[in-house]
C-alpha cells in the first residue's frame, strides 16, 4: 500500500465510525421530577451537569389532565391531549366502545396491547417523523409510554422499540443507559434519535410523598444513574455529536392527609356511565345531572378541594375540550388534594383515621398546569445549545417538539408548540432559523459533510500525480 492509498484508507476509516451521520438528539424523561427537585444537595451530579448547560430554571408547563402517558405523548408530538387523543392514563372512547389503559390501572386483562392499536394516536411522534425525513435515519424508544406503539402513520414503529414494562432499580437503568450508548454507537445501523424514559421519581413520590426520606434515596439513584451515563457517554466522545434534552411530565404535590383524598367511588355508583382516570361518562342527561349533583354535594359536605367541571366549562386555556374521549364530567383535584376512584372512605379511615396506625405520606398529580408544583425539570446540552446559560421563562412542553426537529434538521408536521422561548436555548450563528440555509449549516457541522468531503478527497489524490508533482 503506498501513502496514497493509506492515507485514503485513514479517512475512509474515520468515515465509518458508527455514529450515526445525521444531527443526533437524545430525549430523556424521568417521571414526576419536578423542576425545583433539582437541588446540588439532592442531586450534585444532575445539578453540575446542569450548571454547564442551558437549565430552564424554572421548569416546562404540562398539559392538562398533568398525567403521564398524555403529557409522553404531547412532548413527543408537540400537541394539546385534546388534539394528540390520549387524554388520561386510562380514557373511554365512545365511538369505538373500548377503553385505552396503558399503564393496566384498570387490571383487565389484554387492555395494554389494546391500548397501542393505531386508531389511539392522532399525532406525529418525533421519532416517526424523524424516520420518514430520510431512509437513513433511525430512531429508538426505550420505555417511552406509547414509544412501542403502531400509529397509523409510516413507519409505524421507530427500528428500536422497547415496550416499559416495570419501574426497574439503579441496577436495571445502568444496563439500560449501556444499551441507550450502544443504539448512538453500533456499528451498523445506529440511531440518531432516542427516546428514554424512567418511571422515577413518581413511583417513590406516589408511595411515600416529600417528607419521609424515600425521596432522597431515589433522587440519589437517579443521580448515580446520570453520572454513570455522562462517563460513558463522554468516554465514547459522544458530547461533541449529540444533544441531550432532560425532561420530564409532570411535576408532583404532597396531598395533605388522608380527608384530602375524595374517593369517587363512595358517591357514584351503580350502572348507566363509565369511567376514566378524573372523569365520568354518563350514558344520558339525566344520569350525568345525577351524577353531578351528588359530587358537588359530596365536595360541599366534607370540604373536598376538588373541582368537578362540566365538559363544557373546562378553562379554555387548558385545550382540554374538543374530543369525544374527554368525559362529560372531570374532576380537577387541587394541589394538596387527590382524587381516587379505587379507594373508599372506610379504607382511607381505617388506615390513616385517627386511630389508624400508619401516617399518611403521599403525593399525586394531575392538577392545574398552570401551578408551580406541576412544572417538570428541562435542561438540554450538546452541539446545538449553549453552556453555562440559565432560562427563567417557563416555555411549554409542546414546545419541544419543533426545538427537536429544529435540531434534528427535519420540518416538523404540524403541531400546538412554539419556538417562542425554546429557540433561546439554541447556540447562535450555528443552529439559525429553519430555513434550506438551517439545513445546509447543518450539513456542513456534521458528518454528512464528512461523508461528501472525504470521498472527493479520496479521489482527488488518487488523480493529483497526473498533474502536479506531490511532495509523498
Ligand atoms: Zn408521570
């Protein structure tokens, strides 16, 4: 091999490392980590990360009902609940009879694989969009609520789709972030697009509240879980190449005791509706009148702060109306009050009453959007976003999915969001404003351009000693 072809063989070598070639994001959800838990003395290693990078200090606003698959689906889509179709956890559809239960609260046997039928989803989920743009593009979902999902749009699926199944440990996550690496990094058919999501901190929060030590210990977790993954994230140069949003659904609020806690069930019940996860659907007029009536007089007697709106008088800035899966009645639960629809008084009683033993630490969500307690943590980093620069304006979450086609250089379709505030946390002169020049800039960041450069470069030295004299 003479120095022609070794130096051909070098830059065809760097060229086929596996990276992907296009712009690379990866999106990270850690269920319920509200913005103002991300403390240095809860989470020093979370918190230094995001000291460095573009920290919207005072969070991202969900989408009402400030559940988890809703607002899973309204980051990945851009789009109101009302307009993306999953409106709760577990939802009713009246024109198809069947109930959508993601997450199996309702315990009924089939009803997750029911829930991922193509009809659910009216929205474009990054991860599609991503893939359609260009063949070579490839997208994953670890765990991401509905990431599995068939929607009615090609290419259905992303190429890597891990359905969420359990909550997991700091153990579970680990092996999880090696295979998040390996996806960006494989040799063939790498991915440059990732959507992970872990079930933590809600699943401790639901079960334990703020104040009883619990928190901590999961918070630490999560934390040892992030500074296991920079390592390796930065040990395989990966922090040059992609970006990183870290996000979350919701935030959480500490219900205040037990008598805060209105169990739907103790007031409706017998036949003629069905339920969702915070709303009624009565099958006439009548029995939604009836239905009413004994919530409101329930709320009246026992001082329940709970507001249980007819469909029609939802606030309008919620988006939260036009579709036929959204009940007739909704109960809104304010911050430091739950509504339950699988517990009863006498339970609640029993166990947290005045002579009950166990003390009542919980914490729920699901309440207005608009409250600071329901506002998740949001700090992006990598190429396209700037350093060691902090956001207080509270952008929301719908806003996320055209920054990502933005960084991902891919028109998005159309959605609910704005760039508005988001675009701030971009890097000026290199990511501009999506325009063929956006595309270009991009083309010439990355290895895209490296895939056209090296090549030409490859055949002009193979040429060149016909016409001038090269000192090799
Ligand atoms: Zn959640």
């Amino acid at each position: 091999m003479n120095i022609k072809q070794l130096l051909c063989a070098l830059f065809l070598l760097y060229s086929v490392k596996g990276l992907s070639r296009h712009p690379k994001l990866l999106l990270i959800s850690f269920d319920g980590f509200r913005y103002d838990l991300l403390e240095k003395g809860l989470v020093p290693n979370i918190y230094k990360w995001a000291s460095m990078s573009t920290w919207f200090t005072s969070g991202v606003k969900s989408q009402y009902v400030t559940y988890t698959a809703p607002n899973h689906m309204s980051i990945a889509t851009g789009m109101y609940e009302e307009e993306h179709g999953i409106v709760g956890n577990y939802f009713f559809d009246p024109d198809k009879k069947k109930m959508f239960d993601y997450f199996n609260s309702t315990g009924k046997e089939g009803i997750v694989n029911a829930s991922q039928a193509d009809f659910w989803f009216k929205g474009d989920p990054i991860w599609l969009t991503n893939e359609r743009w260009e063949t070579t593009r490839r997208s994953a979902s670890f765990y991401w609520p509905n990431g599995e999902s068939s929607f009615p749009y090609l290419p259905h699926t992303p190429k890597i789709a891990r359905p969420w199944t359990v909550v997991g440990d700091l153990k579970s996550w680990m092996k999880d972030a090696d295979d998040v690496i390996d996806a960006f990094t494989r040799e063939t058919e790498s991915v440059n697009f990732v959507a992970w999501y872990v079930a933590e901190p809600d699943h401790t929060l639901h079960g334990n509240g703020f104040h009883n030590k619990e928190i901590e210990k999961t918070l630490k977790h999560l934390d040892d879980l992030f500074l296991y993954f920079i390592k390796k994230f930065d040990d395989n140069n990966l922090g040059t190449d992609v970006n990183i949003i870290l996000t979350a659904d919701h935030g959480h609020a500490e219900i205040k005791d037990h008598k805060h806690v209105m169990c739907v069930k103790n007031f409706v019940n017998g036949a003629g509706f069905e339920m969702g996860d915070h709303m009624i659907y009565p099958h006439s007029e009548e029995i939604g009148k009836q239905i009413y009536t004994n919530l409101t007089e329930a709320v009246k007697k026992h001082g329940y702060e709970v507001n249980i709106h007819w469909k029609e008088d939802i606030p309008e800035r919620w988006h939260y109306k036009n579709s036929s899966r959204i009940g007739k009645i909704v109960f809104e639960p304010q911050v430091g009050s739950a509504i339950s629809f699988s517990c009863t008084n006498e339970q609640m009683e029993k166990q947290y009453g005045e002579n009950g033993t166990a003390k009542f630490n919980s914490s729920t969500h699901g309440q207005d959007p608009d409250r600071p307690e329901m506002r998740a943590f949001l700090i992006m980093r990598g190429p396209a976003f700037s350093e060691n620069y902090t956001i207080a304006d509270i952008p929301s979450n719908v806003d996320l999915y055209n920054l990502m086609c933005h960084v991902l250089g891919i028109t998005p379709t159309e959605n609910n969001g704005t760039m508005e505030i988001v675009k701030r946390a971009l890097k000026e002169n290199r990511y501009l404003p999506m325009t063929h020049g956006f595309v270009f800039n991009q083309i010439t960041d990355s290895w895209s351009f490296s895939l056209i450069l090296i090549p030409s470069m490859c055949i002009v030295i193979a040429f060149l000693p016909t016409a001038v004299k090269i000192p090799f």
